[in-house]
C-alpha cells in the first residue's frame, strides 16, 4: 500500500487526482504535515511505500511564519500545531521554514515507516493549473476519490477526523473558509476493499 500525504489545498486536488492510485491512502492536512496525523498513521501496517508532497506557496507555512514573528495572532492550538516545533530556530524566510518542516516531516516517516521506500516532491503550484477557489473545506477517508465538484474546495483527508480537527480550525479561522461538509464513504467503493487487504 502507498500512503500519499499532501496540504489541504485547494490547488493541489487536480494533482493528486492525476497521480494517485487505486489503492493509495491519501493524507492532506495544513502543511503536509506528518506530526498532525501521526496518531492515523501510526495505526496503519502494510506501508510498502510513501509518496511525500509537501507545495511550495502554502499557507499553512505563511501562517506559521507570521506567528514566528509576530506579525500574526491564532489560537492556542493553532500556534502550538504550527510553531511548536520551529521555537528557538532563526528563520529568516518562509523557504527556509518549508525546508524546515520537510525534513522533520520526512524524519518521522523513516521512524514510522523504516522499511517503505520513500519519495519527496515539492509540487510547484506555478506550473499548475488554478481552479476556482471555494470558500469551501470537506473532510473525506484517506480512501475517498474526488469528484469533480471538489476541485477548488480545500480538503482534508485521513483515517480518523480528529487527526485533522485543528487542521479544520486553521481553515475555518485562518484562511477565510465558511463552510464545512463531510463526504460519506461508499461501501461499495473497491478502494476501500484493497486497503483492508493489507
Ligand atoms: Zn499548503
């Protein structure tokens, strides 16, 4: 089984729609964030390989630079997910965050998942193509395939909703979202059957 993990993004969905397989169990929270699903991703066997794609343009990572200096205020829980881990570091640029997180990112899936063969990409949001952007945040299954009318909404994926519960707030308090709606998983879906497989 692949474990794909990727931002919530509104951008990102076509992507993810175009590279993903049948049987992939796809994560996107703020930031491709590994840490904020850890509890999902902890409880899942059969990892053979892991397909990282953190963007560049994120705002999740905006966000957490603008708390870092101060320029920016958010929850109690929304800072400590953000920039608990970057205390005490002297960033100087929203990159350099990014690489940051990268790295702690891939660190924590090499502990998770010691024997899957891994694979970072940073997607270029330039070199994609812009859909409209939706006030508009779903939680769906890790199994969950897009249809066409989530394009250009932000999307949140795991096995288990509380993992993305802070996720849910940054895109309702942060990043001007008003609306939440939460996909039913198919039974019948054939996805769901393969996963199990493992
Ligand atoms: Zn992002």
């Amino acid at each position: 089984m692949r474990l794909v993990i990727s931002c919530m993004d509104y951008r990102l969905t076509e992507f993810l729609m175009r590279i993903s397989r049948e049987d992939d169990l796809i994560f996107r929270n703020a930031g491709a964030d590994a840490y904020g699903i850890q509890g999902s991703l902890s409880a899942l066997t059969g990892v053979s390989e892991i397909l990282y794609l953190p963007h560049n343009d994120c705002a999740a990572h905006k966000l957490a630079f603008k708390l870092l200096k101060g320029q920016e205020t958010a929850s109690e829980s929304i800072r400590r997910r953000l920039t608990a881990h970057l205390q005490g570091l002297r960033l100087t640029s929203e990159e350099e965050l990014m690489r940051v997180n990268v790295e702690r990112n891939v660190r924590l899936l090499k502990d998770l998942f010691p024997k899957a063969s891994m694979e970072v990409k940073t997607v270029d949001v330039y070199k994609l193509n812009w859909p409209i952007r939706k006030p508009i945040v779903y939680y769906a299954k890790s199994t969950t395939r897009y249809s066409e009318d989530m394009i250009g909404a932000y999307l949140l994926q795991s096995t288990t909703k509380d993992d993305v519960s802070i996720d849910l707030e940054i895109a309702l308090q942060k990043l001007g979202i008003r609306e939440f709606r939460e996909i039913e998983n198919n039974e019948d879906q054939p996805l769901r059957k393969a996963a199990k497989r493992d």
